[in-house]
C-alpha cells in the first residue's frame, strides 16, 4: 500500500519516510490512497484566528473618544438656555419698555414666567445688592437695555425653561399680529 499526503507544511511524505519539499502552496487536505478506495482527508485542524471573523472597528479611535468626550460634556444649564433665549429676544428687538417694567416686578416675573426673584435688577455700585437673603440672587454679569444696565436673576430652573420659551415666543407673535393690522389700514 502507498500513501501519499499533502499537509500544510509543504512537505510530501510517502511510505518510505523520504521527505522533499515542493513550490505548491500547502492544502489542507491529504488524499490517502489505499489498494481499494482513494479518499481526501482533512489533515489540519481549522485555525481558530482564521476562523473568527475580522472586526476592524467600524469608527476609528479618534471619533469614538470624541463620542465618549462629548457624552461627558454636560448640556446647558437652565439659566444658560433661559439667558440666551432671552438675549435673542433683545437682539431682536421684542424687549419693550413695558416688557422691561414687567421683568423688574418679582409679582409680574412670577405671575408671567414662575420666576421666584425681578427677572432683571439694575445694576449698582454695591455688589451686595445682587444678593437677597445673605444669597446672590443675581449674576455678576451686567446686561445693557437701551441706555441702563441690569442683573439678570441666576435662580433659574429646568422646570421654567419651557414657560420661559413661550412667553419669548408670544413677544415674536404679538408683533406679527401688530404688522398685519398696520397692513389691513
């Protein structure tokens, strides 16, 4: 009987245990010949690296750790939002005189926006009059509205935000209606 194997090595072993090295690239496969039957075996065990699948990450390092950064980042506080929804109003125009009286009455920024403290507070010399109770009230940033500075009030909440973004909204939408009465004369 003669047998004759190719194995991963390249190497062709026959039965008299010479062994030569070909060129052909390895097969994973032998066919054992027998004086009856001939048959292919598999002679390697499947490598476990390539049997698993590669997985190259779909996003690189750099974009993940940006991800990971930016989840951490914290998102806006209450005041910052209700600040800059503010500050657009005013660019835009849409703070009044009447609007200003409003905002400097602790009865008329509760009652409009549920706001505990004057929405605004004119600036002073004395910094102490930012605080009420022994607690600033008031940030130390000044805002100026026509020719007068004002304290905006820090006790803001996530709870008021959304009041506050409708009642910023309902300045943009009275003056509309204002523009098409002028418009009907």
């Amino acid at each position: 009987m003669t047998e004759t194997k190719k194995v991963a090595t390249t190497t062709e072993i026959k039965a008299e245990g010479k062994a030569t090295e070909t060129a052909k690239p390895a097969s994973k496969t032998a066919t054992v010949t027998n004086e009856t039957t001939t048959s292919k075996v598999n002679l390697v065990k499947p490598d476990k690296a390539a049997a698993k699948i590669e997985t190259a990450p779909i996003i690189s390092e750099q974009v993940m750790n940006n991800v990971i950064s930016a989840s951490k980042l914290k998102k806006k506080s209450a005041g910052a939002q209700i600040r800059e929804l503010f500050a657009k109003a005013l660019a835009d125009g849409k703070i009044t005189a009447d609007i200003v009286k409003m905002l400097l009455s602790t009865d008329d920024t509760k009652k409009t926006l549920n706001i505990r403290y004057a929405f605004l507070k004119p600036v002073t010399k004395n910094p102490n009059d930012r605080k009420i109770g022994g607690h600033a009230r008031y940030g130390t940033t000044a805002i100026q509205i026509g020719d007068k500075k004002f304290w905006v009030t820090n006790d803001l909440y996530e709870k008021q935000i959304k009041r506050f973004e409708t009642w910023v909204m309902s300045l943009y939408e009275e003056k509309k209606i204002e523009t098409k009465a002028e418009a009907k004369k």
